[in-house]
C-alpha cells in the first residue's frame, strides 16, 4: 500500500511507496498480505534505495513531534546516552518519572516506543536520514504584499 502524496504526480510516488512496500514485506513477512512502508520498521529503512523515499518516510514518522524541541532533545538525550534512562535523566537534569513522562508522550504521539529495539531503531534511523537532508536556503528578505502587485 502506498502513502498519500498530493496531486496528480503524487500518484507517482504512491505507486512507488507501494511496489517498495510489496516487495521487502514479501521478503519479510511473507505472501498474500497487505504491507504499507510505514508499517515495515527497520526494512523500510535498509530494503529501499531511493534516499527521497526514506527521506519522506522519516518526515512521516517524526512529524508528530515537528512542534515539539523538548522531545526531541529527550530522544537526542535518550540516544546518546545509549538509550539508558538513567544516563538521560541525569544528563537532562530531570527525574526519571519525567523523562519517563516524556517517552510516554513521543510513543502516543508517533506510535513508536523508544524503550523498545526496533521502533528505537526506527526513530533513530529517522532522525538520522533527516538530519541529512539538505538544509532550503534562504532566498533573503520577502517583498511586502504591496510590491508583489503588478501595475
């Protein structure tokens, strides 16, 4: 199954997402099933090649957490420091209930847990593939809304 991409060459990328989709949950779980790229964990990462495809795969799974920098500082926190609750909660100068509170609240909010290997590894791949993504440049100040109108 494919993801929804927008407009008519959206369809494009969905038929992508979905063959990629159909051929590593065939390899991984089997025939005669329905598998999506989101739903493959750690093979949508590793079995597809194409870097837009991954790149539009973390997006999806960190989205949720766009508007949330204390989350991710605690995931940042959380994997550096070996995934150790502990360690984190230190390094965060914050109690373990709270650090606890906080992983609770990113796994609601993505549906993936960081306390459990292969959604970690799934976060963790995502924030990875994103961080290196090309940063947009800035094309400098924009006109006012009078200077765009044409005379």
């Amino acid at each position: 199954m494919g993801r929804y991409h927008p407009g008519i060459k959206g369809l494009a990328g969905s038929y992508q997402d979905a063959r990629a989709a159909l051929s590593i949950g065939r390899r991984m779980r089997g025939e005669n099933r329905v598998h999506g790229l989101d739903g493959l964990g750690i093979g949508a990462f590793v079995g597809v090649s194409d870097e837009r495809t991954k790149a539009d795969l973390a997006t999806h799974l960190l989205s949720p957490l766009d508007h949330e920098p204390g989350l991710l500082a605690t995931l940042d926190a959380f994997f550096a420091a070996d995934c150790s609750p502990s360690v984190t909660a230190c390094g965060l100068n914050i109690h373990r209930n709270t650090l606890a509170h906080r992983l609770d609240k990113i796994a609601s909010m993505t549906g993936l847990d960081p306390r459990r290997f292969d959604d970690a590894v799934q976060i963790r791949l995502a924030l990875v593939v994103r961080s290196l993504e090309p940063v947009p440049a800035t094309a400098g100040p924009q006109p006012h809304r009078e200077e765009l109108r044409t005379t």
